[in-house]
C-alpha cells in the first residue's frame, strides 16, 4: 500500500520519481504543442497546395533536408520543406519521449502507448514521402492526415498519464445515475475522430467547396443529391470561379456537414451531463467548458472556411481546432474512465485482471 | 483477444496497409496502344486543305484575377511582372477568345509520325509560355526554366506517366515525351500556385490554340468528315461536324457563352 503522494502508486521508480515525473509530464505536453504545430503546417501545406512543391523526398531538392539553403524557401516550398523539418523534429521528440517513459514509468501501458507513438510518427514520415511519391493520392494524404490525430491522440495520452492531476483525481466515485458519462464521452471522441477522418478524405478530394454556402446548400435547403441539381450546382461553381465536382465530392462535403451536426449533438449532451452531474469535480467542469468552448470555435472556423473561400491561415486553423477538439474530448473519456467506476465501486470489470492495466494500478493505488 | 495477439496483430497491418497503398497507388502509364495501332498516315500535299476559325465569347467576362507574387523575391522583381498581373485563365479581347485548344477529335484516319521539331514550355517570369499548348504522341517537349529561381514542373496526367520534376538552375532544359494520346495534360508549378499550363497530346498535327484575337488555323487536313472540338480550360469543350473538301479552306467558328 502506497501513501496519497508516493510516487510508486504511479509506477514510478522511488528514486527522483516526483521530480522526474513533472519533467516527463511537461516533455510530453511540449511533444504534444509541438505536434499541434506540425498538424497546423500540414493544414497550411494542403491548403496552399504546396504538397508537391519539393518533388523529391526525403531529400529536398536533391539536398539533405537540413541543408537546403534558406534563400530557396519561396512560395510552396517554405510551408512543405517547413512541415518536413518540424516533423523531423516531432520524430526526434517522440523517440526521446519513448526513451523518457522507460527510462522513469514503469506502468506497461504507458510504455506501450509511447512505443505505438514511435511507430506511428514513423508511419507518418513514411506516408508523407508516399503520399508526395506517388501524387498526393486522396487515400494515402487522407491516412497521412487522420495518422496525424492518432498520434497526437497518443502522445497527449501521455501527457495526462504523467500528470499530476492523474494522481490528485483519483477518487473512487461511482458512477452517478442518469446516461453513463463514460460511455457518452467516448462516443463523442469517437464521433469527433469519424468527423476528422470524413473532413481528411473531403479535403484530399478537393470537395470542400463542393457547397459554398452556408448554411443553405446553393441557396437550397434541400441538399444537391440529384444529377440535375449536381449540373445545375457545377454552373454556379464555374461561375464562382471554382472547380466543379462529381457526386462523390458532393457526398462526401455533405458527410463533413452532417459530421459538424453529430459532432456538435456529442459534445452538448456530453458536456450537459459531466456540468450537470460532475459539476463538483473541478477537472471534469473544465474539461466540458472547454469541449463547449471548442465547439463555438470550431464551428465558426468551419463557417468561415467556407465563407472566405478556404483561406489558407482560417481552413489550417480548423484542422488544428479539430485536433484540439478531439484531444480534449480524449482527455475528458480518459479522465472519466479512470475517476469514474462503472455501476458499483468496485465492481471488477474484465479487463481489471490483466496486470499492469490503469484501473488496476488506480484500485491497487486506492487500497 | 488478448493485447499482445493485438499488438502483433497491428505490428502486421500497418505495414500491409501502407504497402497496400502503394501498391493501388501505382498505376503508372495504363494508356491503351489504339494509337500505336493504327496505320502511319502522311499528309498529301495535292490534296491537304485548311480549317480556319475564331472563337468568341459571350456574355461578360470574368475580370481579371490579380495575382500575387510576393510568396518569391524573383518573381516580384521580374520586370515584365511590374505591371499588374492577371491570372491567364479566361484572356478575351474585344469578344475574342484566346487559349482555347481547337483539334480534330474524330475521323483522322491512322496516326501521323511526330515531327522533328521539339516545342518548349518555358518558366518565364514565373509563367508558363505559352499557357496552351499541343504535341504530338512522341514529339519532344522541352521545358525551360528562364528564372533565376527553382521550379517544380508537375503535369498531372492520367493516361501519360504522371511526372513532377524540378529545375532549380535558370537555364535548365528537360526533354518529355508523351506516349499516349490525352486532352489535357493540366502542368503546374506547386511552388508557384499560380502556375498553370495545359498540354494536349494528339496522335496527329492538326490542332492549334487560338491566339490573342481568338483565331486558329489547322493547315495539311486530309479530306474528310470530322469532329472538331473547341477546349477550354474553365468553360469546357464545344464541338462541330466539318466536312473538309480537297484543297479548300473551311471556316469553323465557336462561341463560348458566359455560364
């Protein structure tokens, strides 16, 4: 049995684990703002059609990446060699924050998770090459920019893992009646990745101004599903100056609005029940305020996205605010999940009896 | 199943599912040969004739689009970009419309072999020059970089080999060649966003792109009956049924109308 404030009960090592631990926390949070950036630069590489303005990869221009000359950053070049140097550099920080979690946490499933974060920044790099390899296919850019969010996902999963509010929250609270708060919090963070995946393959299929407007649909509520209304939409596009589109490109720019309404549906029954039944619980208040705040912003950038004609700085803005949507959707389930006991305190769930999972270092922290 | 058939179970897939990608990604040069097999056509001059024509437009056109070039220190300072710059998307003067690709799509009888003489898309002042242009199936294209800056070179074909090249010396030449026919190649600079060019790829020579007073001229038709089309890259394509006699000169005109 471990005091409040041991170090042990988090599974951490004795020796300078507190101290330890807050550098850990604070590596992964910087790891975390840093990917933030890099999902931002890569928002500004699509949306400035930059993806394959440096032709080769991984070298640039036939130069190694970090000594291509800073003159020759023009145009295209500066957001798609800038994206390729900071995720360099997310590499490094992931592989150091890997190296971190061994060295100083003994929990099994935060080591793991800071391994899948290795892996799955170098899955990154490679669909990045892939993806400017072979023309900036829709499906591999689209798994390059949902990737993105997993990976975030994971490194942010860390940060709040090596947190010393993990340790400060842990109450045995039993789940209080009324709709499960934890099972609503992980539909919405399930609902808001399917709403990132929907707005990944919109994007990379140039659909995302298949419908200018807002909130009308070319005027119509009616949404432009039929051959004649496709025609007719294609005529106010050309003559809007846009691309016209094919009835895939409408369908799926229909999905990312349909998303936007599920999502939005989510965040507002999820954020009611933690504010009205966890309103005692300061973390989980937070938590929904700032899902709420996010989705005002989020649904403005969309909005504007639209209206301003996919402005470069405002679209990149509302991939990142998606990003930050759904981590901190992530961070209020996993807090959930883990302040929260489903039914009964007690109650042993069937995962409960693997070892080193986090509930059995939460019940074995509470004993 | 237990997490470690899970972890090993996602330490195969990843990969399988990038390879996956790759390989549907693949498809490389997939043009069918129906040119390849046809037979080698000459143009007879005692019978050749022309097809003359204007394409005009109607309705008002689009104003032109300013474009900016801060994004590259060289091509602010280019001095024929001094002047306020415009997108070369929709060029009309006094009615006429220029940069559309006029060829005979239909009824030229067997292939014709490509000519000897190469065509050059030139980067000129952060620019394509000419913004349309034909070649035929095996004729050699050369792209230039007369800039003093680093272009990508990146034609989005379908048929063709899809190819994004760079040239980043002024001077530079690069030789393409085109294997399949394909109407059209859209080219662009992803450096420069607004770079853009379009290539028509015709197994024969007759087709022109309409000059500034939107007139073209296809010199050496065989006789015939044939389907001519009238390209353009944002008001789509129109067409017309010509019948061409021996020797004689047939006048064909379109008119783009305003959407």
């Amino acid at each position: 049995m471990h005091s409040e404030s041991s170090p042990e009960r988090f599974g951490m090592r004795p020796i300078r684990a507190y101290a330890t631990r807050r550098r850990l926390h604070r590596f992964a949070i910087f790891t975390s703002l840093w990917i933030f950036a890099l999902i931002f630069l890569g928002g500004m590489v699509k949306s400035t059609n930059s993806g394959l303005s440096v032709p080769d990869w991984p070298n640039t221009y036939g130069h190694f990446m970090f000594f291509f000359p800073w003159k020759d950053m023009v145009g295209g070049i500066f957001w798609e060699h800038s994206h390729r140097m900071v995720a360099s550099v997310a590499g490094l920080l992931t592989f150091a924050l890997t190296a971190f979690v061994y060295l100083v946490d003994d929990r099994r499933w935060v080591r793991r998770l800071s391994m899948w974060a290795s892996v799955a920044v170098l899955a990154q790099g490679v669909l990045g090459g892939l993806t400017v390899l072979l023309y900036l296919p829709t499906w591999v850019s689209s798994s390059h920019g949902t990737l993105a969010q997993l990976y975030l996902c994971m490194v942010v999963t860390i940060a709040v893992a090596t947190s010393e509010r993990w340790k400060d929250d842990i109450e045995p609270i039993t789940e209080r009646p009324g709709r499960s708060l934890r099972r609503l919090a992980l539909a919405t963070t399930i609902t808001i990745f399917c709403q990132l995946v929907i707005g990944a393959v919109m994007r990379h299929s140039e659909a995302g101004l298949a419908v200018p407007d807002f909130p009308t649909m070319f005027g119509s509520w009616v949404p432009p599903l039929s051959a004649a209304r496709l025609e007719s939409a294609n005529r106010e596009l050309i003559a809007m100056d846009l691309a016209p589109v094919t009835m895939w490109q409408m369908v799926a720019h229909l999905m990312h609005r349909l998303g936007a309404l599920a999502v939005t549906t989510m965040i507002l029954w999820t954020s009611t029940v933690a504010l009205r039944r966890y309103r005692d619980i300061p973390v989980l208040r937070r938590n929904a305020l700032m899902l709420l705040a996010l989705l005002v912003v989020q649904l403005t950038l969309g909005i504007l996205t639209i209206l301003t004609q996919k402005q470069p700085e405002i679209t990149s803005l509302h991939v990142v605010t998606g990003a930050a949507t759904l981590v901190t959707s992530l961070i209020l389930t996993v807090r959930v999940r883990y302040l929260v006991a489903s039914g009964a305190a007690g109650a042993p769930a069937r995962r409960d009896a693997r070892a080193g999972s986090p509930r059995k270092e939460m019940e074995e922290a509470m004993t | 199943m237990n997490s470690s058939r899970s972890l090993r179970l996602g330490a195969w897939l990843l990969p399988a599912l990038l390879l996956a990608f790759a390989l549907a990604s693949c498809g490389g040069d997939s043009g069918d040969d129906a040119d390849a097999k046809k037979p080698l056509a000459t143009i007879d001059p005692a019978t050749a004739a022309t097809i003359t024509g204007t394409v005009t437009f109607q309705g008002t056109p689009p104003a032109p689009k300013s474009v900016r070039m801060e994004a590259d220190p060289h091509c602010n300072a280019t001095p024929e970009n001094e002047t306020p710059e415009v997108t070369q998307e929709v060029v009309v003067n006094n009615g006429r419309l220029a940069n559309v690709f006029v060829y005979l799509s239909d009824g030229v009888k067997g292939r014709y072999a490509p000519t000897a003489d190469s065509v050059v898309l030139d980067q000129r002042g952060c620019r394509y020059h000419p913004h349309v242009l034909g070649v035929m199936v095996g004729q050699r294209m050369v792209v230039r970089n007369s800039d003093a800056t680093l272009h990508n070179i990146h034609a989005a074909a379908k048929i063709n080999k899809e190819f994004n090249i760079a040239q980043t010396q002024q001077g530079q030449l690069t030789d393409q060649v085109f294997t399949h026919t394909e109407v059209m190649i859209p080219v662009a600079c992803d450096v420069h966003g607004w770079m853009r060019s379009f290539i028509g790829v015709l197994s024969h020579p007759f087709f022109a792109v309409t000059a500034t007073d939107g007139s073209f001229v296809l010199k050496g038709v065989p006789p015939g009956t044939y389907t001519l089309t009238a390209w353009h890259e944002k008001y789509g394509t129109l067409q017309q049924k010509i019948e061409v006699k021996e020797r004689e000169s047939t006048a064909v005109d379109f008119a783009f109308k305003a959407p």
